[in-house]
C-alpha cells in the first residue's frame, strides 16, 4: 500500500480490522480474508483479482474493470452464463455488493466450472 502512502494503523481505522489482520494479509504475505478485501476494495478501490492473485491492475475505478470475459472459465455454456449474470449483477450494484458478489461469487466460479463439466 506504499501506493497509496498508508500503513497498516491507516487502513485498520478506517475499516475497523485490527491493524494485526491488516498487516498479516498485505504485508506479511499471509491469506487475505473475505472481510480484508472487501474493505480494501470499497474504502480504496484495491481491485479483489489483484489482491488475490496478483493479476491485472490494482485499482478499479470502473464498473469495466469488475465485467470479466466469461472465456476466462472455458467454454462451457453454463459457467458462460453464471458469469454473464454476476457482471450485470455488478454493473448495477452500489460498492459493497459489488464486493460481496466479487468474492462470494467470482472467487467462487471454479467450483461452479468443476460442477458443470461432469453434468
């Protein structure tokens, strides 16, 4: 977060995570909760993708950067269609929906990619 110039103590008052968990998930390099990256990307605008993966820019200002190719799961029609659902769902939710259906639902597409391709 040297980007934004904060430290962990910034961070821990504004979203009211301990400053501990803070620096566990950014600065130690350890698993980042649900609860960490929600807050990151409504009270900063830190893209959930980057945080978790390390993929794609940092910040999203845009409801563009949160609509994703459903190809980035394969070619089954199904998942297609559950991505194509949660964009539109995200297109019009306010922040903290779309940090909700960002790691409620896209972390979560695998398992629905997994189901899908034994039917």
């Amino acid at each position: 977060m040297q980007i934004l110039d904060i430290q962990p103590v910034d961070i821990a008052n504004k979203t009211g995570i301990s400053e501990r968990t803070v620096k566990n998930g950014i600065w130690d390099n350890k698993p980042i909760s649900g609860k960490l990256l929600r807050a990151l990307y409504t009270h900063y605008q830190v893209s959930m993708d980057w945080l978790a993966s390390g993929n794609g820019p940092m910040f999203c200002n845009s409801a563009d950067h949160i609509a994703e190719d459903s190809a980035v799961y394969g070619d089954n029609p199904r998942t297609a269609r559950i991505v194509d659902l949660i964009n539109e769902w995200m297109s019009f939710a306010n922040p903290d929906e779309q940090a909700w259906l960002e790691t409620e639902l896209k972390f979560k597409m695998h398992v629905y990619k997994e189901y899908f391709s034994k039917k």
